[in-house]
C-alpha cells in the first residue's frame, strides 16, 4: 500500500481492485534527486540515445507540459532546444 502527498501532506493509500496490484508511481522530480511523493500522472517524453524515451513518472506540477500529450521532466526541460532536427517536436 503505497505513500503518496495529497495537497501537501503524506497520506497513505489503501487501493482496492486492480489498482492494488499496481499503484501508479511516486513523482520523480530529477533535478534534486528526491521523490515529491505526488501521484505520477505523466511520463518524461525526452528521447534517448538507445530509442525510447526517460519515462521518468511525473506529478502534474513536475511535469512542464511542451506539447499535445508530451512532458518534460525537471532535468530534461531546460534542455528541449538541444535537439537538433527534433526540437519542432518541443514547442512550448
């Protein structure tokens, strides 16, 4: 039974169904290297070197929407113009 922060307090979660099984993840929030504890909504959408992309899990006030449907985390949003040929993908 998972540990999220639900409006600023730690609150424990006791999920029913298929939920328990599999709870959505803790925010990540990269550039501090702690966890937030907020409820993962998103997923970082930075593509990497070997394909795919960081798939880092995000709350919504970590995750800097750059599109329709597409997420940057903490670590990789002040990088979005590093992507040459790409970059059109990261518009704000």
């Amino acid at each position: 039974m998972p540990f999220y922060r639900v409006n600023g307090m730690l609150v424990h979660l006791k999920l029913a169904g298929p939920r328990s099984k599999w709870p959505a993840p803790c925010c990540a929030r990269l550039e501090s290297g702690e966890r937030c504890m907020g409820i993962s909504t998103v997923l970082c959408d930075w593509p990497l070197d070997g394909g795919g992309t960081c798939d880092a899990p995000l709350c919504e006030e970590h995750g800097l929407q750059v599109g329709e449907d597409r997420h940057l985390c903490p670590l990789h949003a002040p990088r979005r113009g590093e992507l040459p040929g790409q970059a059109e993908l990261f518009e704000a």
